[in-house]
C-alpha cells in the first residue's frame, strides 16, 4: 500500500517535470525568436512613461526614423557578414567614400540619375575589394582585411575631396534621405509625413530577409556561419558567397550614404566615424552571434531600434551624451548576457 | 555471395605522389552492389588520400577509375556525385545552425520560381526528408530539428541520410563509428547494413575491429600505400588483420 502510494507520488512528479518541460520546449524557440522585440516594447513603454507628451508623438517617430536611416543600413550589411562568421570594420569608411565620391559627382554637375547611383556602385566596389582580399589574398581573419580598407577608404575620401566638406544637392539627390510622402489625402496634418527613409528601411529589410531565408544563396550564407567545411563539402563555393556577402555589405554601406547625403546636404570627412562600431553593437544586441550562423533581420532592426530610441530618450530627458555611451556599452554585455543565459536555459532541457 | 553482384566501383593502379612523397602506389580496390568493403591499415597508410582520390578531391598521379565498368576522371567532389558516389566524412560535415532537412539538401536544395525569382521549396525540403528518414529508419522527433539539438549518433545517421538523399551508389564512410558514444555505434551498424540491403556499396574505412567484423564482406589492408592484403571476412579473424594493419602476414 505504501509502495502504491509512493509510485503514485512519483507519477505525479513525472507528470508535473513534464509539463515544466513541453513549456519549456514550447517557449524557447518564442523566446529565440521574438525576446529581443519583446525587450523592444519595454524599452518603448519605459520612454513613453518617462516623457509622454514627447516621445510617441508623431514628429518624434519620425525623427527616430530618420536618424536610425543610414544606421540601419550599415548594420544590415555587417549582420550579413557577422552570419558567415566574418566582421567588416569598414562599413563606415566606405560609406564615407561614397559619400564623397557622390558629392563630387554632384559637384561636377552630373545628372541626379548618376549622382544617385555612383554611391551604390562605390560601396558595391569598396565591399567587392574586401571580399575579393579575404579570399584571394587567403587574409587569416576579415578582421584583418577590413582594418586595412577601415583606413584605405577613409583616406582615399579624403584625399579625393582634399579633407574639406561638399555640400549642396538638388532635391532628387536627397528625396531617400530627406524626402517626405504627404499623407494629408488620409486626413492627417500637414506636419504628419512619412519620411522616404522609413519606407526605405522597410522595403530594403524586406528584400534581404526574403533573400537570406528564401533563396539558396541566403541559405548557404547560414551555412558558411554553421561549418564552413560542411558547406565545401556540400559543393557550395564559399570564396564566391563570400564575395557576395562582403560586396552586398558594401553596397548597403553606398545606399547608407545617399541617405546621409539626404540627411546632411553635405559630404563631409567626419562622416560615419565609428559607425562600423555602431552597426556591430546593433547587430549583437540584436542577437547575431560571432560565432556566425545565428541571428534574423528582424533582431537587427530590433537592435538597431533599441540603439537609437535609447539615443533619442535620452536626449529628449536631456541625458549628457556621456551617459549614453555608458548605457550603450552596458546594453551590449546585458543582452549579450541574457543569450548565455538563455542558452543554458535551453540546453538544461 | 557479393562476386555474383554488378561490378561498381573499381580502382586500377591507383598512385599519388605529393612532391618526393609516395602516398599511394599502384592500389587496386573493387566494390560490389550491395557489398560492404572494409579498408584498415595504420595511420599514414595511405587511407584518407585513397578515399580522396575515390571522391574527386585529388587527382591520381596514375591509375584509373571505373564506374559500372566505364572509365571517369574525377576533376571535382561534384564529379563523384554525379556519378552516384558520395562520402560521408569524419568531421560530419553538417552545419548544425540549420534543420535536418536543410542539412540533407544542402547545395542542392529544391526550388520553386515565383516569377524570374527561385525561392526554397521548403515544403518539398520537409516531405523529402520525412520520406528519406522514414525509407532509411531513422527516428528524429521532426526534420525541423536543428542538427546541434541531436546526438552524434542521431547526426551520424543524418551525414549518411545526406550521403543517400540523391539516389547514391556508393557511398564512402571515414570512420563512421570514431566520435561515437558506445550505445550508439550499433544504430550506425545498422544502419550501414539497411544501407548494403538496398543494394548501395559501402566502403568503410574503420580502425575499430568491432566495426569491420560487422557490417563488412570483405576487407583489405593498406600498408605503406600499397596494397597488403585483402579476404572474404569468413575466411580470415580479428587478429590476422591487426597483423596487417602492422604489417605482418
């Protein structure tokens, strides 16, 4: 009788372990998933406490739109790479000569069509050159390669533009960066647009997640990050994808600087200072690992939202610019903190 | 009982040379349909670089290869699939930041066109990978799995399941057993005989006796990159092919 009660004890604890456990299971890839948004609306609802007049009001979205614009650009590119376990450290000197490049074209009087172009086409380059260096010049880390261009691109902006600022562009130039879609035929005020580069985010992010989750390329991208031989092996030519990946970040680096351009009116030498750092930070905090492999687009606009609306809430609380860089840094070892953890969370399963 | 089966696989003469260095010379080797062939011999005998040369990845110095009796230069792994003959290697070559399914297709995932676009079939990638695991016996809980969550059994079983997604001939195995946990090695055995029943030829290459006695019908020693010996498995025991792996008849 002792003995019945006893097992049926133990039942009951088998079942109780069980239950823990299918919620667990059933939570983890949620929590994989979507934890880093979650983390997001708190943020946002924290900010909309601490200011709410200000901070979810329609100029002030807006504005947090328009300054993540080119940001978000640059972190894509470097997410694609950190996926195949390589780093670009020269987003932001590439962006930077293409912005320079533009301005002189522009200067020069080209057409608007060719002003637009030409810093898609730079970037495209400048990342083609890096990704061409880490496989032909077979460099033992990208780290090393794009350290190198970091410099190369930067200076060579300079040296093209003699280190003075260029501005003046006409409208067409600017409308990614600084144009405005009306929205008063929705019976919405005048001061109640929708900024060209928010919609430009939208449509860009779009068309990579498609391309990194439904294409076969996007795929083998994935692959490279998760073992590299296995993709060789595989018969995937990882220089070529490599290629690829390296010219798509530099790429995005030139829309990057059209939106500057837009933003700024203005090629300048300081542009993108430190922005390659600003483009990891997000892509971290957003869940990319440097392991390669792992991380979604959606987690990068999560970590590129998460940098610029602590930005803009502290400003608007009027919090030195010193403190931001404190709370950023301390950003980035929390949610990276919070993966370790949840990854033995997950394994303890 | 295999001599009766179709001649797949033969090597004739095969040599390499690396610089001064003779790592193969003149090594014969022959698979049959549905036969199992066990190649041992020590480290540094030559193995590896004759399974290398199997599959495409280096090209002999000398010697030919025959596929169902037709003579095929190797340029490139993909040349060796083609044909139908695929290896499984040691490091298991699976990324394991992707699903089963993905695993097993990866390089030749279906695709459907939207447009001028092609776009992963990944409803095609699950049914296939269901039929394939369901066809070869291998339980996971879903194709949908991510190769880090499985054993190294489970991702053994996922490596051969990968090698013989594409209707595979001959399928070539580095020591499938080494990063095994003991209770695992003999749902790999297993595996590799469900594999020689539905008539694909295996080479095994396999330091472990337990491995070669088996699942093989036949074995051959390589010493020194030569070939030393080779028998029917019934007409020889464990410790005349320790003997060989050493070098001594």
């Amino acid at each position: 009788m002792k003995s019945l009660v006893g097992l049926w004890e133990k039942n009951k604890m088998d079942d109780k372990e069980k239950k823990q456990d299918s919620l667990y299971v059933k939570l983890i890839p949620y929590f994989e998933k979507y934890g880093i948004l979650l983390l997001l609306v708190i943020m946002i609802l924290v900010m909309h406490i601490l200011q709410p007049d200000v901070f979810l009001s329609w100029r002030n979205v807006t504005n947090v739109f328009k300054q993540i614009s080119w940001q978000s650009m640059l972190a894509l590119g470097v997410f694609m790479v950190i996926v195949t376990a390589g780093i670009d450290l020269s987003v932001g000197s590439i962006m930077m000569l293409s912005l320079m490049i533009l301005a002189i074209v522009a200067k020069a009087g080209a057409p608007w069509f060719i002003v637009v172009l030409v810093p898609l086409f730079a970037g495209f380059l400048c990342g083609l050159i890096n990704g061409l260096g880490i496989t032909l010049l077979r460099m033992p880390h990208p780290f090393i390669m794009t350290l190198g261009t970091l410099y190369i691109f930067r200076g060579t902006g300079n040296l093209i533009s003699g280190g003075t600022p260029i501005s003046g562009f006409t409208d067409e130039v600017r409308y990614l960066g600084h144009g405005r879609i009306d929205l008063t035929w929705l019976g919405l005020e005048k001061s109640q647009y929708l900024p060209v580069s928010l919609v430009l985010i939208a449509v860009v992010y779009f068309v990579f997640w498609v391309f990194l989750n439904h294409s076969r390329t996007g795929k083998w991208i994935y692959a490279i990050g998760g073992n590299p031989s296995a993709a060789r092996a595989s018969g995937i030519n990882v220089n070529k994808i490599l290629i690829i990946v390296y010219s798509l970040c530099g790429f995005l680096s030139g829309i990057g600087a059209l939106i500057l351009a837009g933003r700024t009116d203005s090629g300048y030498p300081n542009a993108g200072l430190q922005s390659e750092l600003d483009a990891i930070a997000a892509c971290i905090i957003g869940g990319a690992s440097f392991f390669g492999g792992r991380g979604t687009v959606l987690g990068v606009f999560a970590g590129v939202m998460i940098m610029g609306i602590l930005r803009n809430g502290l400003n608007l609380m009027d919090v030195s610019s010193f403190w931001q860089q404190v709370l950023i840094g301390s950003i980035i070892v929390l949610a990276v903190y919070v993966d370790v953890l949840r990854r033995d969370f997950g394994t303890r399963k | 009982m295999t001599s009766t089966n179709k001649l797949l696989l033969e090597a004739k003469g095969i040599t390499k040379y690396f610089g001064t260095i003779t790592a193969l010379e003149n090594v014969n080797l022959k698979v049959h349909e549905g036969e199992c062939l066990g190649v041992v011999g020590d480290n540094g005998a030559g193995k590896s670089t004759l399974m290398k040369v199997l599959s495409g990845l280096y090209k002999p110095s000398a010697g030919a290869l025959f596929f169902e009796g037709k003579e095929h230069v190797l340029d490139s792994p993909k040349d060796s699939q083609n044909l139908g003959l695929e290896m499984v290697y040691q490091d298991l070559a699976l990324a394991g930041n992707l699903p089963i399914g993905e695993n097993i297709f990866l390089g030749r995932e279906p695709t459907k066109n939207i447009g001028f676009l092609k776009f992963l079939d990944f409803k095609k990638i699950q049914e296939m990978t269901s039929a394939h695991l369901e066809k070869l016996k291998i339980n996971v809980k879903s194709a949908e799995q991510k190769v880090e969550e499985l054993s190294g059994g489970q991702r053994q079983a996922v490596a051969i399941a990968r090698s013989t997604a594409f209707n595979a001939k001959v399928v070539i195995m580095d020591e499938p057993t080494a990063a095994l946990a003991i209770k695992e090695v003999g749902k790999v055995l297993d595996l590799i005989n469900k594999l020689k029943s539905t008539g694909v030829g295996v080479i095994v290459i396999s330091h472990r006796m337990d491995d070669i006695f088996t699942v093989c019908d036949r074995v051959m020693a390589l010493f020194q990159g030569t070939n030393f010996a080779e028998s029917q498995l019934d007409k020889t025991s464990r410790d005349e092919v320790i003997g060989w792996i050493m070098g001594k008849k």
